[in-house]
C-alpha cells in the first residue's frame, strides 16, 4: 500500500493494548495520507471521517470497489 490508495479499516482486527478495537473506524473507508510509526512499528497515516488517524499496516487493507 502506498499514499494516495483507498483503503477500508479492517472489522475484525487487532485489538489496542487495553484490548478494546477502534469500532468507531471498523469498515469505514479512507485514503492513505501519510506513511509514519506508531512507536516501532511502521504504521499508516489514513484520512477517515474527517480527520487523521493512525493504523498498524494490519488494522487496514486496499479497498476494492466490486462495481469497478
């Protein structure tokens, strides 16, 4: 995945260190901004909802419109 690809938040994915999952984000559909790390780990930077939000590489995958 690279910046500028559509990406959909997974529904089923990790779980944060409290072990609670972003439901909020769960399924939405965003754009990859930016590329940055979350402590260690490469994460991207996907604008969603308005705003900015972090993710693991594993929290999101491309999005792939069926009607294309």
């Amino acid at each position: 995945m690279k910046v500028g690809d559509l990406v959909q938040i997974k529904e089923h994915g990790p779980t944060t260190a409290g072990g609670d999952v972003w439901h909020e984000f769960m399924g939405k559909i965003g754009i990859i901004v930016g590329i940055g790390k979350r402590l260690h780990i490469p994460a991207f930077k996907v604008m969603l909802l308005g705003e900015v939000v972090e993710f693991d590489h594993d929290e999101v995958e491309v999005f792939l419109n069926e009607a294309s």
